[in-house]
C-alpha cells in the first residue's frame, strides 16, 4: 500500500471516532487493507468489520465500546429497528455490561434471522411503533423495557426500569398499564410483572436495582431507598442512605452497598493523586457511617458482591432482624 492509502485509512478510523463510531470498510481492497494493519499491530478491530486505533479502543468502556458498535451498525443499516438491551442503550438507561452485546435487532415473525459473527442477533417485534432517538431506530421505551424484563429477568429488567423511571422518561402508571395489556402469553411474563409491581425511580443506579431485586426475591419486607436520616453531628442536615427499614419494634436498619468498586472506577489509581482521592472518599464514607450509627439505627454494609450473594445476604438480614415478607 502506498503513503495515499494508509493517509486514507487514517483519516477514516479519525473520522469514525469523531463521530462515535468504529470504522468500516467500503471494498474488499479496503477491508484487506485493515486486515493487514491488525496482523501488524497498528489498529485492533473490536467486533468483525469493525477497525479502529488500538489506544482509542482501550480508552473505551464496555458500554461505549457497544455504543460504538451500534451507531456503526445504525449507519450503514439506518431502516433497522434495534430492540430489548440494544434500544434501551440507545434510549441512555443502565444496561448491565454482559447483556451490551450482542445487539438486538427488531424484525418481523417471518422475517430471515440474520446473524453477523457474534455481535448481532434478531428479536421478533410485532405491534409496536419504533422511535429515532439520537438518530437510532429503536423499539417504544414501553416496549423496550417489557423486552428487558422478558429477556433478561426480574433483576436486570428492575435495572432499565428504575433508570427509565429515575430520568422521569415514564410514569410507573404508563409502564404497568403497558405490562398488563402486552405481557400476556409472552415467555417471560413474570417477571415482566415484577419489574412493573416493583419498579422505583429512586434508585441512583443499577447496582441498587439489582441488589433491591436480591432483597425482594429472598422475601424480605422491600425497604425504602435514599431515606434521608438526621445526622446528630450536623445538626438541620440530613444523609440519604442506600436502603431502609423500619421495624415494628420502633429500630431502624439501614444497608449501604459500598462505595469502593465505584471509587475505582472513576479514579486513575496509578498516580499518587488517583491513590489519593481514593483514601479520601473511603473516609468520608467511613465518617458518614460513624454518623449514622449514633441514630441508634443497626447500620449494615455490604459490596455489591458479599450483596449478591443470596445465602450471605439472607443471613445478614435475618440476623439483623429485617422482617421478611408474609
């Protein structure tokens, strides 16, 4: 290839990512052309036909990566209509990092299942009116979310609910209205129930769908989320804990998901200042704790693994005395 090619190529792959997307080949010469700089090193192709610079990608989140791989797809196939976990990336909602890909795209009942390497699959849509957003074709976000629930259970279909509902991009009348007039003989229609009965907007974010949906699903009373409790050391403010019961005794129990998996998340660890900010918000959480505690209430922290783990969480609950559901 000569120096006019390989400018070419460059430009496109800057070219894609100015625009959020990953780079695609126009010909079989040009695809060869990728092909050649991946065998070499300089550019890496995160899903089949798709090219971009290694660094870019790396720098990439699991969610921005599918959103990537989305809008690619959208451009060159702009008439498809994508569904279930794909629509409701597309419609900005929390979709846990396993269900991003593959992509789901809508077709009709006899329409030919395509397939391409992994990345892509087809749902079956009938009787629903898709919506551009952000220049995507995606299914209603009441149908979004009956296919969450469908397809990925009570818990991760709880996750795009809440979010939708948090956002205030839908009332909770308007998703169990929707639920109960298509959910019926639907593979999953339990659990799409579920997520409509228990669905809450003040969840902050898919963690605590997923962690309320444990509770909920052990059997315990379902606690109030982001109660705000009176800090005794600060008097006139307030702290908003993650969940909360009040027991018939007149005792309080809170349970706070701990904070260090997002705390690593958003900081670069290897500076000495990421290390840094690190050790500063742990002990403002630590604080924050210590504070509660003189409420009188049994205050309980948990990761959101030792969280989802069912016979953990049950006995730490038990033992605390949270009331289980009669």
């Amino acid at each position: 290839m000569g120096r006019a090619t390989s400018q070419h190529l460059r430009v496109k792959l800057l070219a894609a990512q100015q625009r959020g997307r990953f780079a695609v080949p126009s010909s079989p010469n040009e695809r060869k052309a990728f092909e050649r700089r991946v065998g070499r090193g300089e550019i890496v192709s995160p899903h089949y036909g798709m090219y971009a610079f290694q660094d870019y990608v790396r720098s990439l989140s699991a969610r921005e990566r599918a959103a990537h791989a989305l809008r690619t797809v959208a451009h060159l196939h702009p008439d498809w209509t994508f569904c279930s976990f794909t629509a409701a990336l597309a419609w900005g909602l929390d979709v846990p990092n396993a269900l991003l890909l593959p992509l789901s795209v809508a077709v009709g009942p006899n329409a030919h299942k395509r397939r391409m390497r992994g990345h892509l699959r087809c749902r079956t849509v009938t009787g629903d009116e898709p919506c551009t957003v952000r220049g995507i074709r995606v299914t209603s976000l009441e149908r979004t979310l009956l296919d969450c629930a469908c397809h990925g259970g009570f818990r991760q279909g709880l996750v795009t609910c809440d979010a939708a509902l948090h956002w205030g991009l839908i009332t909770l009348e308007q998703v169990r209205a929707y639920v109960e007039q298509h959910s019926s003989r639907r593979h999953g229609v339990e659990a799409a129930r579920m997520v409509a009965r228990y669905a809450d907007g003040r969840s902050e974010n898919g963690g605590e769908s997923i962690v309320r949906a444990v509770i909920i699903e052990l059997g315990f009373d379902v606690p109030e989320l982001q109660v705000e409790v009176d800090d005794p050391m600060r008097p006139g403010a307030s702290r908003k804990v993650d969940f909360y019961w009040q027991l018939p005794d007149g005792r309080a129990v809170i349970l706070e998901l701990d904070g260090l998996k997002k705390y690593y998340a958003d900081t670069v660890l290897e500076s000495e200042r990421g290390a840094r900010e690190v050790a500063r918000r742990f002990a403002e959480e630590r604080l924050r704790e210590s504070h509660i505690n003189l409420t009188g209430a049994t205050v309980l922290r948990a990761s959101f693994s030792q969280a989802t783990n069912e016979d953990y969480l049950f006995r730490l609950l038990v033992r605390a005395g949270v009331p289980l559901d009669r």
